[in-house]
C-alpha cells in the first residue's frame, strides 16, 4: 500500500500510515473512516460487517 498524507503539520505519517494499514489489514466488508480536523489526522474508525448464513429451514421443529 503507498499512499501520501499531507498538511500534517508535525505528525508523524509512518505512524499514521501504520494505524490505517493496521484497520484495513482482514477487512472483508466494511468501512475505514479517516477524520481530520485542522489538518491533522484525529481519529481513524474502523466499522466491521459480519455476515450470518441462514441455518436450513428444513431442520426446523
């Protein structure tokens, strides 16, 4: 993954770099929101699906 930040107006971007692959990393359905507020990177979320299969209807008492 390569990808450049900028404006970070001292943060450290290795570090950054390193939580926002860190919330990718076994994503399979999802969503990784990045919030920035004057410039800075303040809060990385990461919202994570979980899918259920449906159990066989023909096993039902």
């Amino acid at each position: 993954m390569s990808a450049t930040l900028r404006s970070l107006e001292g943060q450290d971007e290795a570090n950054i770099l390193r939580e926002i692959h860190a919330a990718l990393k076994n994503l399979r359905f999802g969503a990784v929101e990045i919030t920035v507020h004057n410039g800075q990177v303040v809060q990385i979320e990461r919202k994570e699906k979980f899918r259920l299969q449906a159990q066989n209807a023909s096993k039902a008492p």
